[in-house]
C-alpha cells in the first residue's frame, strides 16, 4: 500500500508543481510546493484512506480475517459506506500540514542551492540531509493529529466486533480531550519512534526520487 500511494503522491506533486508555473529559480514563485503538497497529499489520503483504515484495524485489535470481514459488515449496517472514511479528517489534518511543511523547506533548500551553484543538478547529500531534517520537522508539528487519527480508527475496535455502534466526538474535542487528560505527553504520545521512523523515511524517498528524476532525465537527453 505504501508504494503506489508514494508514487502516486510524489507523480501528482511533481505535474501540479511545474502546472503551477514553479520555478526553482525564480523565488517568487515558491509558495507553489506548498499549494501543490496539499493538493497531491489530499488526493493520495482519500484514495488510500480506506485501505489504512483496514491495515489500522487488523493490527490494533489483532482480527482475523473473518472478523474483519464481520466489522465492515457491521460497519456498513450501522453508518453505511461512509464508515471507510472515518479517520479522513484526522488524516488530512496531519498529512495537509505536513505535506506542505515538508516540500516547503525542501525545495526552499533545493533552490538556494541550486542558485547558488548556477547548476540545474542537486547535490545528493544535501538532498539527503534536506530530507531528514525537513521530515522531522513537520513529523514533530503534525505529531498531535497522528495521535488523534489512530484513536479515531480504533474506535471501530471492541465496538464493531460486538455489533455495537458508537458515537464519534469531532477531531478538535478529540483533541481537547486528550489534552485535558494528561497535556501535551498525550499530544505527543509517541514522539521518538514516529521521528526514528520519518527522518530516514523521507530522506530515503526524496534521495531516490531525485536520483531517479536525474537518470530518466539523462537517458531522455541521450536519446534525444
């Protein structure tokens, strides 16, 4: 699943990018990344949605696949098709901001240096560097609407199995909630491994995706 959504993601920010009118050498134009991180993460999220809610699902409460089967079945009974996209709003939430975080800094740095150099190249190490530091920091400032999307799909949980329905409280009392319980610690639940695991994430991805941009590119020029 993390694959064609990745693909998927990265292809759409790339096209709405340059369909925007980006240009990495031109600095009036760098509110683009942002616009089109929010435009190509909320169609990748929505696409996607139902199926995380199901990976979500099979691995907080351990159910097999017949019990799976039974919970959507309840699910669809009680709310209808609607219920694949519980989690939706918790989801664009924290993937909106970070998308345009992340691909604000990194091409706001891929620019600079591509500026400075007078080259149309980027340097793989500060891609890679880029990447990692511009990942955590939008992992960090997202960090409270992952805690709340993973609370929001475990709600299907016990739930679900019994053939009960519950009520959904909205995503900021949600947060407000957790907030009140035990303040920013749950707000914050989880913090250093989702930042072990974005760092190298991002700065793997955005490594290879340049890397690769830069092999088609030259292949196309040979060709050519």
């Amino acid at each position: 699943m993390s694959i064609p959504s990745t693909v998927i993601y990265f292809t759409a920010y790339d096209r709405i990018k340059y369909r925007l009118g980006y240009d990495e050498h031109d600095t009036s134009t760098c509110h683009v990344p942002v616009a089109a991180g929010i435009l190509a993460r909320a169609l990748a999220v929505v696409l996607f949605n139902p199926l995380e809610l199901l990976r979500t699902k099979m691995q907080s409460s351990r159910l097999s696949y017949f019990q799976l089967k039974e919970a959507i079945k309840i699910s669809i009974g009680n709310n209808g098709l609607v219920f694949v996209m519980k989690g939706l709003g918790p989801s664009l939430l924290r993937d909106i901001p970070f998308s345009a975080i992340y691909w604000f800094g990194y091409e706001f740095t891929k620019s600079y240096q591509m500026r400075h150099y007078h080259t149309t190249d980027v340097n793989l190490i500060l891609t890679f560097a880029s990447g990692a530091v511009c990942g955590s920091l939008a992992a960090l400032l997202t960090l409270p609407f992952d805690v709340v999307k993973t609370h929001r799909q475990i709600e299907l949980g016990e739930a679900q199995v019994a053939g009960t329905s519950k009520k959904l409280v909205s995503t900021w009392a949600l947060l407000r909630e957790l907030y009140g319980k035990r303040g920013f610690t749950a707000l914050y639940a989880g913090v250093v491994p989702r930042m072990i695991k974005i760092a190298p994430a991002c700065a793997i991805m955005i490594t290879t995706y340049e890397c690769s941009k830069s092999f088609f590119r030259s292949q196309n020029r040979e060709m050519q």
